[in-house]
RNA sequence: GCGGGCGUGGCGAAAUGGUAGACGCACCGGACUUAAAAUCCGUUGGCUUAUGGCUGUGGGGGUUCAAGUCCCCCCGCCCGCACCA
C-alpha cells in the first residue's frame, strides 16, 4: 500500500473546501453564532512556521465550534499599513503599496497551504481607501463627539522613525519597534480622549471573566487608578493662585515637611525666568531624560524656590516649596506635598536637605512618643498622632477626616487620577491613513466634509527627503477650505497603525459595507469575538485600544457593544535552538547537522555553537521556512506538532524529531485505517451486542476519548487531546479481528477519530473519511457524541494503601458496597502481610478509588 | 520596589485532595532485513540485597486517613510595570 500522499490529498481537499464554500459565514438565526478571530498579521513578507501556531489554535477552535453546530465567523486580513513599508520603499525604491500587497499575496498563498478554514470573501487590508475612508469618518465622528481634539504638549519622537510614539508604544524609554531612545518634543498634535473611559475601562476589566488573569492585571496598572485628595497650598507671597497637588495620603498632612512641583511645572517656568541658577537646575533636569537607566541612577535632586506656603491645617505653619527632579509634570498636578516619615523618597529628600521628619502613623504596640524613622520610611498601617483632629484615628478613617476637612474649608476635595493618558494618533509619516482635516488661515481647523471622503494618499510619492512624505509632497496638501472656499493646507500627518487595528474585527462582520465602517445589525449579530488569539506582547497596545474604540464607536451610535473581546487566549512562543559561528555570526537551522554529537556547519565542518532556545526571528536565524516544513511533510504533520506536547499559552519548541514524530504519527493513523489486516464492514453496519472482552474495551475506549477530546477542546487543552486520539488509536490498533465485534467497533472507532482529529489534521481526516465510504465532506459532519453508559466501566481498580503508602490494587465491580471492599482489601496477601496480624487502627474506604488503612 | 506566573524523569509534559509521570521525544534491547531505512514488540524516575523493599514533584514546616495539588516560611527562574505622589 501506497504511503499517505499529502500532497495530494491535501490540494484536493482545499480545492474543494472552496468550491463548496464550506468555510462562507453567513448571519442566519438557526444555530448560535460563535466569531473566532486570530490578530490578523501585518504582512512583513514571509511567514515562517512559529507564525502560524496562532493562525492553527484558532483554526482548530473554528473547526471545532463549527461541527458542534455553531454558525462561525473565522476570517483573516492584513493589518496593512506601517513604517515597513516605507523603510522598504527608501531602501529598495518600491512604492510601499506594491511592496505591502506583494507580501499580502504571499502571505496569503502561505495561509492557505496551511488549510485554515477562514472566509476569504471577508479578507480585508487595512491601506486599502475602501477600508480606511471609514476609520476617517469615524474620526469626524469623534471629534464632533468630543472624543477627538489637538493639542500642543511633550510627546514621544522617534529620532530613528522620525515620527511620535504614543506612551503605549514607548517600552523602557525606546520605541516599540525598532528600539531608538526616545525624546521628548513639544508639538501639535491630534489625541483620542481614551481618559474619557478610564472608569470604564478598568471596571469593564471584570467582566471578561474569559482572559487570562495577567492581561487584566497588566491592563489594570496600566490605567493606573489611585483615590486620593487634591489640595491647594497658598502661598505666603500673596499671590492668589496656590500650589495643587495631588496626593493618596491626605491622612500624613501633619507629618509634611515640603513641597515640591516638577521641573517642568509652568510655576517652575515662570520662576526660572527671572532666576539664572534656577532655569539652570530646570535644564540639567531635562538633559537626563526620562529613560529607565537614567532614572535608576539619578539622584534626587531639589531647588530652593524660596517660596513657601501655609499648612492646610496648622494655622502659623509654612513649607518650603522645592523644585524637584523626580516629580513628574504628567501625573496627577505635577506637584506633591512631601511626608518623610511615611514615604521613602520623600524621606531620601529630607534627609539630604537637612528637612524634619516628623512621624504621624504609629505602628499598634509602639510607643507614640519614642517612635521616630530612620533611614526607612515607615509605610504601614497604625494609629495617627501629633495630628490634630486626627489623633487617635487609623490610616483609613484619617485619610476620610482629611480629605472631608479640606473640602469643608474649601483647600481641595476628595479625587480619583489614572495613570493613563490620551491617545496620541498623529504620526508624520506617509503609509498610514491621511488624518481627514484641513488647515484654514480663516476658518481654523475645518473637517473635510462627508463628501470629500475619503482623503487618499497621492500615489506618486517620494522619499528622497527625510521626513514626512506627504509634507514634501509638491501639491498634495494644497486644497480649498470647505468652508470659506479659500486657499488652505491639508493636515499632512496620518494615524497611528494602531487605529486600523482597533475595528477591523466589527468590519469582518460586513467588510462589503459602503457608507459605513460596517452594518450595526451585521455587528449586533456577531459581536463581541467569542474567541480572540493572538501574542501576549499585546496586552496594553492593541487590546487596550480596541475595547477603548469600541466604546467610542458605541457612543457614536456604530454598534451596541462595549467589550469587543468576549475570550482571549494569548498563546506562547514557538522556539527554536540558535546556532553560532566561532564569529559568533548567527546560522540557520539547515547550515548545521550533528556529527559525533557535536553541531558542526554542514558545508565546512567548523564547529558551531549550540545556543538557548529563543523565539523564532529572522534576525537570530533560528526559523522553519513554512513551505520548507509543508513540502517535506504536510501542512497537517506541521499543524500536529504546532497542537502537541506544549499547551498552548505555554512556549513551544519546534525540533526535527517532533516534526519526525508528528508525521510518523499520522502515517500510523493512516495505515490502521487502509490496511487494517482484516476487513471493515460496510458504513452503517451495527455494533453486534454480543462482543469479545477485547472488542467491549476497545468501544468504550473510543467514548471514552470522544468524550475526553471534547471536553479537553472545549478547554482549549490542545497537548491533551492529541494525547487522547494516540490513546485511542494505540487501543484500535491492538485490535486483530479475532473476536466478535471487532471489526464493526474498529470501523466506528476510525469514524470517531476522524471527527476528533478533524480540527487538528483536517485534510487527512477528509481523506480517511472519504476511504471509509462516505460521500460528504467531514466538514459537514456534527460532532460526535457518545453514551455515558460506555464511558464508566462495570470494573475498577481499587488502590490499598496502609498508612497513605500503596500496597496493592484490586479489581472490583463497580460501586460495590464499601464493606465489601474492606473486605476483599483486608484479605490482600499483601496487606496481611504488612498488617502482620495487628487489627487495622482505621480503614478509609472511597469506593471506586481507594482503600487506606491506618495500622 | 510593586504586580503576575512558574518550579514534576535525560527532554516536552499529564494528574476533580485519592495508584505521580497519561501521551510523546530521546535512549536502550529485540523482531523483520544480505544490510540500511521504514515498521513492529519491549524496557526506561532514582536507589536496592529485585515476584520484594526504600525513596521521589525546588527547600523547610503545617493541615489531613491521604498533599504535586490546600496553608505558612524560604530559595530559584521567567514576564509585566516602575521616581505614579
């Protein structure tokens, strides 16, 4: 017998899987709706296998879902703009249009080889202007929502992109992408009112009970919300205007020592200005920066202002007022009161300038007089002293006093600050989607009107000049003011890729949609995703956008849900050993074979060096070309091992001898089925009631799996449910034909397998369907279902333990009394044997389970 | 510093508080073969005086008839955030 031809078998079956449309979704109200979506991909130019392990967990949900009669939505774009493209159109002089679609049709060719079951009428690509004219109307949409505005401020410039980073995209002080330091410009920019949401967002956090634990968590310190006081200290000089700061412990007022504002504070500004030594201290604060290493080894510096102000409280008592390196102008008001003896900067601050440190929170047990703070600030719970009106309080009953006190005398009120600030979408580069405005010297800022929608880029770009393109462009930007009719200017800037991203998924539910970004009632329908997968790498960027745009859009009136993503699954890496030259240069997996248990180059036989495994990347050499793995072995041998042995939010390490063992599997599963070495009866035929021993087990093994891999699946446990199909194949193939009922439960078992390993290996499981006599597509097959009467045995295996250690097992029937099993365990040659005729203490009987007995 | 996660054979991993190591990889032995590949069968946590015994889930303690699993303390690794007032 021929072996498994994957090549065929696997072109015949995607043929067909699209000539019948079997993947097509379509809204129908008979079956419930299940959206599975993995993030779609920007298309860099060629998949290599860890790719796909994403697009493979969701296709297997898909699959899955679909035969257990779900209507399913599973489709697949191309999130296609971003600076790439215009990197490849300066270094290889290639319109990044012509290079972003070249590597979408690649890409797309290496999907499909793949076998996914994605509804390829709904592929959309994000740089197209049928996609992006709507993502500008939304935006005008925002803005008359309030949910849009510009303004000037310190933003994050790429010097090596030469464009603004959002404060997302900002990772350790560089850029998210390549990696450039960051500086600090001011300049004018477009902003989202994401604070608009921050409640929101963070108590909608709770009801996505189906995300893993450490998303929530990341999303939730990333928004950041403290509850504390905001308060006005005046000033002593006269001047009306106070100092406000913002603080969580209104309850340490009596302890405080100074206040400080942010270099960067406008009171700051306007001191400098007739202060040399001061603006001096301001520059030398700036000059650091605000990156992670300078700000681990910067000291805490202040400046004297010479101002003071009057405690809230203590009538008579004034603070002195510092400029301060470490207090930061874009949290809470940019200035803090200081409390030494409960916080530790504050306390590194007074001591270095010689500030009194005065305890107000007294540890229970101590001694509120003697107690006083050394080097370490005291930060725990206690009892307030030295504090007026609110001695003899704790911390949380001070810090309500407080802030009701300062309310009551008019100095602050009691306030709630997020760490989360706006939006900033503008970028000033070309392959993104043109920012819907127009600059008019008349009329201000004027929203290009419906009709002129959408702005599209000009085709004929350069990218001679650094900078952006679309600034440089000779009459692009030039245009008409829609509103005074005279000469104005186009805004050249384009959005944040990020904005592409955060509505593609509700487009997918009717990307044919001409007036809007999608049909609400097609949105209704298949909104929020069931199932969304994709890297943990974005939990703040993508994942925070989207389920803040999606509430915007709901604002807007576009759709009526809230949380765009109902589950998540973020799934772990796929990892490969690296390889290093005695260069230390890096070298592909196929550059090095093993000879003598040592990695040697294949072409030369210089030793290499054998390193960790690390993620698959194209810089460090260590990938599997996609085709590579397909044309040697099957696009379903790939899938395999992509679904094995790791589960999937764990990293999984591609290696040759999984590949190996994956294909060697499915070439097992493929002879049991065509060469079994007795004869199946025909598709139908009955199980017969009387059945040997071997017969009987080898049925309830095959529901016993079903039920199994069903429930694993639904559990997304996809290492298991590869173990169980092994299982149940190992079982089958034990089978000889000898007994009765063999081969009627053989072909049953085969059918089962199929189903099961369906989603997983679905071309050979058509194929082994198809062999098995049946004319439909297993595609369109429910799942299978099995008798709860077959998956408990009438016998089982009792464990006996004496004292918690085994000794012996037994087998009994099922469910029998428990003196019963007592009895029979008492009488096991090993037990007497321990026992040594003493009496059993104790005996614990779990029927079905175990027996211990306590001697 | 704060937050989250993890720690089980040579390796990837399983295990509603109830027989630790399912399933696989690798290794070793055997069958088939002139030979190899492929395939099939078998062994494989460690120690041991071996049809048995002891021991074993990072370390230490605790709860329990029974702990990889629950509780407390400690160690190590990974990830995220971080001058956040």
């Amino acid at each position: 017998m021929a072996r498994y031809n994957f090549r065929e078998t696997e072109a015949k079956w995607q043929a067909i899987w699209q000539e019948r449309r079997s993947f097509v979704a379509v809204q129908r109200s008979d079956r419930p709706k299940y959206y599975v979506l993995e993030m779609f991909p920007y298309p860099s130019g060629r998949l290599h296998i860890g790719h796909v392990r994403n697009y493979t967990l969701g296709d297997v949900v898909a699959r899955f879902k679909r035969a257990q009669g779900f209507n399913v939505l599973h489709p697949m774009g191309w999130d296609a703009f971003g600076l790439p493209a215009e990197n490849a159109a300066i270094a290889h002089k290639v319109h990044p249009a012509v290079w972003t679609y070249d590597n979408i049709r690649v890409m797309g060719e290496q999907l499909r080889i793949m076998g996914l079951a994605y509804d390829w009428t709904r592929e959309v690509a994000t740089c197209a202007p049928e996609y992006y004219r709507h993502e500008q109307k939304m935006f005008l949409d925002f803005l008359k929502a309030g949910l849009a505005y510009r303004k000037e401020s310190l933003v994050n410039w790429d010097p090596v992109e030469n464009t603004v980073l959002a404060n997302e995209q900002v990772i350790d002080g560089r850029g998210w992408r390549p990696g450039a330091p960051v500086e600090k410009r001011q300049l004018c920019q477009w902003f989202l009112r994401i604070t608009d949401f921050a409640e929101e967002l963070l108590d909608g956090l709770k009801t996505l009970e189906r995300w893993p634990d450490k998303v929530r968590v990341m999303q939730e310190n990333w928004i950041g919300r403290s509850s504390g006081a905001r308060l006005s200290f005046r000033r002593t000089d006269g001047v009306a205007e106070g100092i406000e700061v913002f603080t969580t412990r209104p309850d340490t007022l009596y302890g405080a020592a100074f206040v400080a504002i942010s270099p960067n504070h406008p009171l700051a500004a306007s001191l400098a200005a007739g202060n040399p030594a001061l603006a001096g201290f301001i520059a030398e604060c700036n000059r650091i920066g605000t990156s992670e290493a300078a700000i681990e080894t910067a000291e805490k510096n202040g400046f004297e202002t010479g101002l003071t102000v009057r405690h809230p409280f203590v009538e008579g008592a004034v603070l002195p007022v510092y400029v301060a390196n470490f207090v930061l102008m874009d949290y809470g008001t940019g200035a803090i009161f200081g409390c030494p003896a409960h916080d530790q900067r504050d306390l590194d601050f007074a001591r270095k300038y010689g500030l009194p440190v005065k305890a107000v929170v007294i540890p229970d047990g101590a001694d509120a007089d003697a107690f006083s703070v050394g080097t370490e600030a005291y930060t725990g719970p206690g009892t307030l002293r030295h504090s007026g009106f609110l001695d003899g309080l704790d911390v949380e009953s001070a810090k309500q006093s407080a802030g009701e006190r300062l309310e009551q005398t008019g100095q602050g009120r009691r306030t709630t600050v997020y760490r989360l600030r706006d939006w900033g979408v503008s970028r000033q580069r070309y392959w993104g989607c043109p920012i819907p405005v127009i600059h008019c010297a008349e009329c201000g800022i004027v929203p290009v009107p419906d009709s002129q929608l959408p702005v599209r880029l000009p085709e004929d770009v350069s990218f001679d000049k650094p900078g952006n393109p679309l600034e440089h462009h000779p009459n692009w930007k030039h245009t008409a003011c829609p509103t005074c009719g005279k000469p104005a200017v186009r805004e050249t800037d384009t959005f944040d890729t990020f904005f592409e991203s955060s509505w593609y998924f509700a487009r997918f539910t009717s990307p044919g949609e001409a007036t809007r970004g999608f049909d609400s009632a097609a949105a209704d329908y298949w909104l929020p995703v069931d199932q969304y997968i994709g890297g943990i790498e974005h939990a703040v960027l993508h994942l925070l956008y989207s389920r803040f745009f999606t509430r915007a859009l709901k604002r807007c009136g576009y759709l009526a849900v809230e949380e765009p993503f109902a589950g998540l699954m973020t799934q772990g890496m796929v990892t490969h050993q690296t390889y290093k030259d005695a260069e230390g240069g890096w070298l592909y997996p196929e550059e090095v074979e093993e000879k003598d248990g040592r990695a040697v180059n294949i072409d030369t036989g210089a030793p290499v060096a054998v390193g960790r495994l690390e993620k698959m990347s194209k810089s460090k050499k260590n990938v599997v070309g996609l085709e590579k793995v397909v044309d040697a072995y099957g696009a379903d041998t790939a899938r395999l091992l992509l679904m094995s042995d790791s589960p999937p939010e764990r990293d999984l390490e591609w290696t040759e001898s999984g590949i190996d063992g994956a294909w060697r599997f499915l070439n097992r599963l493929w002879r049991l089925a065509t060469e079994s070495p007795f004869a199946l009866p025909p598709a139908g035929t009955p199980i017969p009631a009387v059945r040997s021993a071997k017969a009987e087990a080898a049925l309830r093994a095959v529901h016993k799996a079903v039920a199994a891999v069903t429930e694993d699946l639904q559990k997304f446990h996809f290492n298991k449910v590869v173990a169980r199909i092994r299982e149940l194949t190992n079982t089958l193939a034990e089978l000889d034909g000898s007994g009765a009922g063999e081969a009627e439960i053989l072909r049953v078992g085969l059918e089962a397998l199929c189903s099961l390993i369906g989603p997983i290996a679905p071309h050979i499981a058509e194929e082994l369907w198809h062999s098995l006599g049946h004319d439909g597509l297993l595609a369109d097959r429910p799942w299978p279902g099995f008798d709860p009467a077959l998956i408990t045995d009438d016998s089982v295996t009792v464990a006996i333990q004496i004292n918690g250690k085994l000794r012996a097992t037994i087998t009994v029937a099922r469910d029998l009394a428990a003196s019963e099993i007592e009895r029979i365990a008492l009488a096991e040659p090993a037990v007497v044997r321990v026992l040594q005729d003493k009496p059993p203490r104790k005996v614990i009987v779990v029927p079905n389970r175990i027996v211990n007995i306590v001697a």
